[in-house]
C-alpha cells in the first residue's frame, strides 16, 4: 500500500496534539535542581508573569520547538507560587528582525504599556529582537515602566543595573546573526538555482509529487483555467471574481471571498505555463536590520527561468495573450493583440506610431518593426558643392539651445506625461486638437501628424480653438517608460526635444530630434563634479543641461541641415505624410484558443451564471 504524504499543516497538527497529551509519571521522574538556584528575579514577589514564544518559519521541526516553548514556560510559572501568568503571546512564522507582522509582540507590548504586566520572560535576546535599535529602545521603554525582561539563556534581567552593556553586546551579536543566516540563505539560494533546483511553493491547481515537482491537481486545476478562459473570453478580474465567489470556489488559503487584485495576481503567476521565474523579489538590508524591507526584483538580483519545468495547466500562447491584455488594460486598453503600425514610404518612413493606451511593447518590438521598412536609416542624402561656391563643410547650424526656445516648435518629456510647446501648436495651426505620436527609434526621433478623435491611436495636444490654443499635459504612462528605453534617458529626469515643421499644402508634420536634447534634472541629484565640461543652467527645481557631448559641436552640419530643409521641396508623391501605418507584428503570431473553445469551457463551468453579455 503506498504511504500517503503528510502535509506540513498536518505534521504540525500532529506535534501539537503530541505535546499537549504528553505527560510525566510522578512516580518514575526526579527533577534535580542546580545546587544554587539563579532565578535573577525575586522568586516570592508577586509578578504578573508574560511570556513570548516565536518561531521564524512554519516548518513542522519548529512547530516542535515552539510547542515546547509554551509548555515549558506554563510549567515555569507554576514553578513560583507568587506568579501569576497573563497569557503566552506568540508568533509562529515570523521573522524577528521588523516589528511588522509580530501581532502577538505588538499585543504584548500594547498589554505592558496599559499595565497589565510586570515581568515578560523570554526565550533570549534574537527571539525578543534581532537588531540592536529595537531591542534597547523597547526595552528602554519597559524600565521606565518597572517592566523587567528575563532573558533565559543569556541570564540577563533588563532591571538590573548591570545589564545595559550586557544587552548591548548580546543584541549586536543578534544581529550580526541575523545578517550572515540571511547570506548563507542567499548563497544557499543561488546554488540550488544554479543546479536546476528551484523552489516551486504549492500553487492553486497543483499539488506535489513525491520528488517535489508540480503536478496539476485533478480536482482544483480546472480553476485557474477558468480564470484564464474568462479573461481572454472578455470578462474583466472582477466579474471573473465575483463569479467564483457565487460559484464557492476556494482559493488557495481555503478563503470563499475572491478579489479582483487576487484573480489578475493568479493570472501573472508564470508557473501556470509551466515555467518558473525565480526571485521575483528581495529583501534589501539597510544599514539598521529593522529597516529591510521586500522589493519587487526590477533587475537589482540575478534572476533564474526555467522553462517547461512541469506540467501546465494553460497554454504557453494562452498566457502570454493574457500577460499582453493586462498591461494594456493598465492603461484602458482592451485589444486582445494589438499590433504595432510602421510608415513604409514618404517623409516618415520608418516611424512607428504609438498607441496611447497599448503598454505592452518593448524597446526591441519598436526597432523591428522599423527596420522591417527601413533598415539604413543612418544614410543621408549628400549635396554636391558646386566648382566655384564657397565650400561650408565643417561649418555648423547653430543649435537652438544656444538662443531662446520660446518660438522654436519643442515636446517636453516627464516620467508619465509629455507636453507640446505653444509655439509648435500654433504653427501647425490645424483644424482639430488631435495629433498622431510617432517615434523613429533608430534614428531617435519624435514626430507628430494631424488626426482625428476618432483614431484610436489619437491624442489630445492642444485645448482651445483654431487661433487661440494652449498645451496641455497629455497622459503617457503606457508607454514614455519604452520611449526613455529608446532614446537612452534616465527615468527619474525630464527632457525637452526641439522641432522642425514640414508642410505641404494641407499637410503637415513636426519632427522632434533627439540628438542634443536638453535634460532637467534634479537640483539634489547634480555635484560639481556632474556639471564640470556641461553646459548647464539652473531652472527652478531642476537644472537644465545637454544630452551627449555638447562640446563636441553647436548643432547640425550645414549640408545635413540644408538636406533636412530640401525634404520641403518633396512632390506630394513623395510626402504622404498621411500615408497609413503598415501593420507589423511583433514576433510570433499567439495560436490563442479559439472563441468556441473558450465558450464551451466557461459555459460547462459556469452553467446558470454563464452570460452571453459578456462575451466580446
């Protein structure tokens, strides 16, 4: 008969239901006391007595140590007839080096502070703290409320005069073990990762064998791919939440109540795929241990994915369609596989338009569709100097930035905002406020071409009437984060480009160059050693300065100049600046599951509930 594996939740069951029935024959024990007794308290004062237990993990070996750690301290207190115990405050899988999440030692800290306790006694010092802040200080607080702390293994009561060095240097000895555990664990951490051996924790709808791989759960996986089903199907998180509440599915703590942040934090989980991303998130220690808190990982630590670890439950394509509908949804978006648009032909040939509310597109996305229409950008047309003309190479236009920009055509760039000049506005003068975004990423550029509210790619540049209108902040969250990728900027800073006006006829456009931008950084951020050689100012609460070696030069080279100006001169043939965006997709096409494959599925799950409204 095959032996049936314990869960960790019943092998703690079982240590708890062993301790408590445990028992000693008076008639076949002897406790033989030490020959000379150090209580280190007055054992015939009357003390009403607390205890606090802890444990870090839930592991069932310290499940045992923390059952015998109330065990032994009831029996202590029952030891001296002049103790009365309060209660045994506990925390079982917690860390000791925050106050956060230490429920049962902040209740008897706030139990101290209404007077209810005299004594506290406890284990030793890394099981009251581990850093040196927060033990001194606590106990600090206690003395000046005659509230002793007993420390067992260190023999130390906080109420004797003696014991303040005594305390010092046990904590920071404490602490300094808090820190090398929690680099052996990391160094413990890498190497598993490195042997193909990564930590899978029990999902919703797999279970583990008995070598500790996941294997999809018979009788719960049909969840999770309910909750995929739905969302590609076009329910939103919540509905999709609402629906398993009225269902009575269980998550995976056993809870009947589902929210819309658990359902979309499920559908991110990569091990439904089959995969498993290691280290999603750190803990960072600061200078004081009580300061660490958890960071989501963006790239600080090294990262493992291991791919097809284990059966899934959802296909590959179905969850990256999923992944692509929640960052757009982020931002209002609700195409299920937008694609990116480039301009094949004419003055913006090569230049990508950007979908105001699509988030989900990278860097690499943007530079591949445009080299699928225009993969030598960097070619410039050349104008011949003629035999008797006075020869202007190596002379230079001078760049904007040397003089007033207040009438030159410019696009200020913030971290989720951009915002057009006034002088641009006005001197595109066109009938509606809406303009199309598009940027050339390898020749670093911006442009912009008139478009209507009802382009779905439209954004609102300007408010006011034809003659009379003003900037306004245009919101781009979704994608100014790729934008800064594509140009090489620092997130935490703003940027201005400086523009050019094309027009023809009914025709225009504006494009931005990003060579030579002017940067605005934070006052704080820059030392004189930043702004020695940089041609810097001061503006407000940031400082302006040139992006790339201003030194180098004063602007554009006379012919590269006088080339951007010919293009004025194109036919209407040749201009098309209205010429639609090409379709491009960005790598392999998703083989999502069909729409009647989605439907039969959620409608055998749902039954009753199912809605047709809901479908896309």
């Amino acid at each position: 008969m095959e032996k049936t594996e314990l869960t960790n939740a019943q092998k703690q069951n079982r240590v708890r239901q062993r301790i408590s029935q445990a028992s000693i024959d008076p008639d076949k024990y002897e406790y033989i006391p030490a020959k000379e007794q150090n209580d280190h308290v007055k054992a015939d004062q009357y003390q009403r007595v607390a205890i606090y237990a802890r444990v870090s993990t839930d592991n069932p070996m310290q499940t045992t140590s923390f059952e015998l750690q109330q065990k032994y301290y009831e029996e202590l207190v029952a030891q001296h007839p002049q103790w009365v115990l309060v209660k045994i405050y506990a925390d079982e899988g917690k860390s000791g080096t925050t106050m956060q999440h230490r429920d049962g030692f902040n209740e008897m800290l706030a139990d101290a502070d209404a007077g209810k306790i005299d004594l506290i006694i406890v284990k030793n010092i890394s099981r009251f703290a581990r850093n040196v802040v927060d033990c001194l200080s606590i106990i600090r607080k206690l003395s000046e409320k005659k509230i002793g702390v007993l420390f067992e293994s260190e023999a130390i009561y906080s109420l004797n005069d003696d014991s303040h060095m005594a305390l010092s240097f046990q904590a920071t000895i404490a602490e300094q073990e808090s820190r090398t555990r929690s680099r052996s664990m990391e160094t413990s951490l890498r190497m598993r990762l490195d042997h193909g051996l990564p930590l899978t924790p029990e999902l919703l709808g797999f279970m583990k064998n008995q070598d500790g791989k996941l294997v999809v759960n018979p009788e719960t996986y049909k969840i999770p791919k309910l909750m995929f089903y739905m969302y590609l199907y076009g329910y939103s998180t919540q509905q999709i939440a609402d629906t398993l509440t009225k269902l009575s599915k269980r998550t995976y703590l056993g809870n009947l109540k589902w929210t819309a942040s658990g359902v979309a934090a499920s559908m991110r989980n990569e091990r439904y795929c089959g995969d498993v991303l290691t280290r999603k998130r750190f803990t960072k220690f600061a200078a004081d241990v009580h300061d660490q808190k958890s960071f989501k990982n963006r790239g600080e630590k090294p990262q493992s994915h291991y791919r097809d670890d284990h059966e899934a439950i959802i296909d590959r394509n179905d969850f990256l369609a999923v992944q692509r509908i929640m960052n757009n949804a982020r931002f209002g978006g609700t195409s299920l596989l937008p694609e990116l648009q480039v301009i094949p032909d004419g003055l913006l040939k090569g230049f990508v338009i950007v979908h105001p509310k699509w988030g989900s597109f990278t860097k690499e996305d943007y530079i591949a569709v445009c080299r699928s229409v225009d993969s030598n950008p960097a070619e410039e047309s050349r104008l011949e100097v003629r035999e008797g003309s006075f020869d202007l190479t190596g002379y230079e236009v001078a760049d904007f930035k040397l003089f007033s920009d207040q009438s030159v055509p410019a696009i200020m760039l913030h971290k989720d905002s951009i915002a057009f000049s006034v002088a641009g506005i006005r001197e595109m003068d066109l009938k509606d406020n809406y303009v199309e975004l598009l940027v050339h990423p390898l020749r670093k550029e911006i442009a912009v071409r008139p478009t209507n509210k009802d382009n779905r790619c439209a954004i609102q540049w300007a408010n006011g009437v034809r003659g009379n209108r003003h900037s306004r902040s245009v919101a781009a969250k979704a994608y100014i984060q790729t934008l800064y990728q594509i140009f090489g900027w620092e997130q935490d800073n703003n940027y201005k480009l400086y523009g050019r006006i094309y027009r023809d006829g009914q025709d225009a456009a504006c494009i931005y160059a990003g060579t030579n931008a002017s940067v605005y950084i934070k006052n704080n951020e820059v030392t004189v050693e930043d702004a020695t050689g940089q041609n810097i100012s001061r503006q407000g609460k940031r400082i302006r300065g040139v992006v790339g070696n201003f030194g180098q030069g004063v602007g554009n080279g006379y012919y590269v100049e006088k080339s951007m100006t010919e293009l004025r001169n194109l036919t209407r043939q040749e201009w098309q600046t209205r010429l639609a965006g090409q379709m491009v997709s960005t790598g392999t096409e998703l083989q999502v599951t069909s729409y009647d494959e989605l439907r039969s599925f959620i409608q055998e799950e749902l039954g009753e509930l199912f809605e047709e409204d809901v479908q896309k």
